[in-house]
C-alpha cells in the first residue's frame, strides 16, 4: 500500500511541477506579447516621429534655399550701388568744376 501511495505523491508533485511549469511558460508567453506589442508601438511612434522631422527639414530646406536666394540677389544689387567713399569723390570734384560760376565770372 505505501508503494501505491509512494506513487501517487510522486505522481502528484509531477502533475504540479508541470502546472508550475505551464503557468510560468504562460506567464513569459504574456509578457513575450506585451513587449511585441510595445515594440510595435514604439516602431509606429518613432516612425511619425521620422516623418515629422523630414517635413520640418523639407521646409527648413526650402527657407534656406529661398534665404541664399535673396542673399546672392541682394549682393548682386549691392555691386551696382556706389560706395560713400566713392561718392564724396565725385561730389568735391563737382564743387571743384562748376562751369555755371565759371561763365559768371567770365563775364
């Protein structure tokens, strides 16, 4: 009888051993899914993100190639425009040369 007994504990402790064993493996199986999951949301999240950031650089690009634009147009106007110095030049060469004061005082 105590064989039999002997057994039937040994095939007990087996039986919860293994329903042990079956909770944890759904246990990590879970969590196993819950970290997918997160995974999957992070990937998502970050790819907005991504895509976000390429729009702002789009037009971060487009605003500086407009800004160049303006800057190599405005240096090309500023090359036709005479200098202070070079203006001051020529007004005291005016004032030298005033030819209605030179017929005055001809005459």
């Amino acid at each position: 009888m105590e064989e039999g007994n002997y057994g039937a504990q040994v095939l007990g402790q087996s039986n919860i051993q293994i329903r042990d064993l079956e909770e944890k493996q759904r246990i990590l199986k879970d969590r196993l899914l819950l970290i997918g999951q997160n995974l999957v949301e992070m990937k998502e999240k970050n790819d907005q993100q991504i895509l976000e950031i390429k729009k702002d650089m789009g037009i971060i690009k487009q605003s500086m190639e407009r800004m160049m634009s303006f800057l190599e147009t405005a240096s090309s106007e500023f090359s036709k425009f005479a200098r202070k110095e070079d203006l001051e030049i020529l007004s005291k060469q005016a004032k030298m040369f005033q030819p209605l004061e030179f017929i005055k005082k001809s005459s």
